[in-house]
C-alpha cells in the first residue's frame, strides 16, 4: 500500500530527477537537506568519493554537467519505501574529447522530512563507446 508519504516521497525522486535532465542546479539543490551527503559513481575509497555539505555537493553535481555537458538521465523508474528511496535511470553523456557513455544506473538514496539526505549513486561499469 503507498502512503501519503510515499506519494511525495517518489514525487520528490521525479523532481529530483527531472532537475538533473534540465540541468538545473537549484533546483537539484532545493531537494537536498543542509547536511546532505553524495557518495560519487568513482573515486579513491570504497563509497567512490565522498561529498559533504551543501557546497561541496552542489560543486560535484554541478561537475557532472561540466564533465558530460549534454548529460542526461533517461527511463527513469523509483520506489520508496519507509525512508529509503531507489532511482534507476539509463545515463548518457559525451565528454569534451568525444568520449561516450551509456550505462543503467541507480541511486538509493535516504529521506529526511521530505528531501534528500544522502544520494549513494552506482553506474555500470561499461567501456566508453
């Protein structure tokens, strides 16, 4: 049975979602709590590399874009449950270099009062086409 909350819950997944397709730092931004935390696709430690703050969250989505300008995340499906949220998504983008990517992905992400505290983002591992 979906809640009330669950209800809003995926409504903010949809919003947070269509915000990365239009590039749309603000509103990215509007999504998240004052102490959210990413955990990064790559990076050095075993959460990929680790963001904490808004400042520094809001600088590392917004490197997404700068890294793959024409970024986009497509087929777009989510649940909730309780305070845990998943987003799984296609990612497209090509690099300043011409280098392509195109893998399935998926965010699972935990909720607080009706934003987004923590995003935890995993990417397939496909070579660049």
């Amino acid at each position: 049975m979906t809640t009330q909350h669950d209800s809003a819950d995926l409504q903010l997944l949809t919003t947070f979602n269509d915000a990365w397709n239009r590039h749309d730092i603000d509103a990215l931004m509007a999504c998240m709590t004052d102490n959210c935390v990413f955990h990064a696709v790559a990076g050095p430690d075993v959460m990929g590399r680790t963001f904490e703050g808004r400042d520094a969250v809001r600088a590392a989505f917004q490197a997404a874009w700068e890294t793959f300008p024409n970024a986009s995340w497509t087929e777009g499906a989510h649940f909730v449950t309780g305070n845990r949220g998943v987003s799984e998504s296609t990612f497209r983008g090509t690099k300043a270099d011409g280098t392509r990517v195109e893998a399935r992905m998926v965010d699972v992400f935990t909720l607080r009062d009706g934003k987004i505290e923590v995003k935890n983002a995993f990417r397939k591992d496909r070579p660049a086409l």
